[in-house]
C-alpha cells in the first residue's frame, strides 16, 4: 500500500467513525426525549458512569485520530499507521451507547448486534497494537495493506461467530463473550505480545528509546482496557489519564524520528 493508499484508508474510515458516531449521538438524543422510543430503560447509576467512560474513549480516540492524520501523512512508519486505526476503534465504543438506544426502542432484539459491534471495535484495536508492534520488531512484509485486510477480517469472523450471552447486560455495557471469558484472556495475551515485540525491537536494536515506547504501548493497552471494561469513575480516570500519557509519549518519540529523517 503506497502512502497516499494508506492516507485515503485512514481518512475514510476516521469519516465512517464520526458518522457513525454523530448518528448514535442523535438517535440517543431521541431516545432520551421518548420520540422514539417506547420505553426507557432504568439505567443504573454504574451504566450512566460507562456512558461517561464510553465518551471519554470516543473522544480521546477521534483526538488522537486527527491528530495522526494531521502529523503523520507524509510518514512512512507503519507502526504509526496501524496505532492510528488502534485510535479509530476506540471510536467504535461508542456502540456501547448503542446498547441503551436499542434497549430503549420498538426494536431491542438488535442488542446482540450492537454487542457484537463493540467486539469487532475491541478486537480491531487489539490486533492494530499487535501489528504496530510486528512492524516496529522488523518484519519483513510488506503488504501491510493485506495485514489490515486480514485483521478486519479475523476480528469480524470472531465478533459474530463467538457466542454472547445477552441474558443479562453488566454495567459496563458490553455483554460477555466467548466460553467462561475466553476472549478476553486471549486478547489480553495478544496485548501482552504487542509490548514484548516493542521491547524485542528495542533489544534488537540496542535502542533504549525504543523501550520507552513499549512502556507508552503498555500504558495504551492497559488504559484502553480500563475504558472499555470497567464503569468505576476512579477506574475510568485511570484509564483516560493512561491513554493521554501513552498516547503522548509514543507521537512525541515517533515525531521526533519523522523529523530526524
């Protein structure tokens, strides 16, 4: 994939993701007016904090986003491609948002559909960190075009292949899937390899600055996974805060390698 292909890929999406998420914003506004909906739901108080952590995640992701468009559209670093699509899933949370519209409509057997939404989102987002971290290790392909493409793939086979149980909706607004929290363990696994190949480059390299980004990748990851999981305010804090702190710390050590070069 030529810069420019990969210019208009990230720029297409990023214009997906904010119709999506302005038509979300406005069917929630309906619903909480009663245009459209024949019954709300009693939200409870943890369900309302994730609304809030679902929108801090919505608007760092979309942040970061423009920013990586703006900054980085001459770079050729493909790790910094595949973070800016880490950045444009976290704008899909915004489907957790979805839940309490669905719920609150004519139409509430769509929840599993937007639930699997939130899944594709969350594995998108894996996989991105992953594939950033395979290129920054030295992988030799070169069809990261082909990588993208796979990994949009792989995540929607599993987001609506795995079983969801939707008997009961947890406060933070996403259902449980997989068998007795598979998924998430494997994702945390994937999560767990995304820093190591950060830190084998460094090693590799024998560049210490390139161990500072894995600590900013490791502080994305774990970050991303407090907004996404938990509906506690300190929790959700903690995670916002470490997703500024990675998210500057890694656009500062790669703006400064795109100036250099």
């Amino acid at each position: 994939m030529t810069l420019a292909g990969r210019n208009t890929t990230i720029r297409t999406v990023l214009f997906l993701c904010i119709g999506v998420n302005i038509g979300v914003a406005y069917a929630l506004f309906r619903t909480f007016r009663g245009a459209d909906a024949t019954t709300l739901i009693d939200l409870r108080f943890l369900q309302l904090v994730a609304i809030g952590g679902t929108t801090v995640s919505v608007l760092l992701g979309a942040l970061f986003a423009i920013l990586y468009v703006r900054l980085f559209r001459r770079s050729p670093s493909i790790p910094v491609f595949f973070l800016t699509f880490f950045f444009l899933s976290m704008m899909l949370d915004v489907s957790k948002v979805g839940q309490v519209v669905v719920l609150s409509s004519r139409w509430p057997h769509l929840s599993p559909v937007v639930a699997r939404g939130s899944i594709f989102g969350h594995i998108v987002g894996v996989f991105s960190l992953f594939a950033a971290g395979l290129y920054s290790g030295g992988i030799r392909m070169q069809r990261h075009g082909t990588v993208l493409f796979i990994g949009f793939l792989i995540a929607f086979s599993l987001s609506w292949l795995i079983p969801v149980d939707t008997s009961y909706l947890p406060d933070h607004l996403v259902y449980p899937a997989g068998v007795r929290a598979s998924l998430e363990v494997a994702l945390i696994g994937i999560l767990v390899l995304a820093v190591v190949n950060f830190v084998q480059a460094a090693v590799s390299n024998e560049n210490p600055r390139l161990l500072v980004t894995a600590g900013a990748v490791a502080a994305l990851a774990v970050g991303r996974e407090l907004l996404f999981y938990y509906a506690d305010p300190l929790w959700i804090i903690v995670g916002g805060a470490l997703v500024i702190i990675g998210s500057s710390v890694f656009t500062g050590q790669h703006y400064r390698d795109y100036l250099v070069s």
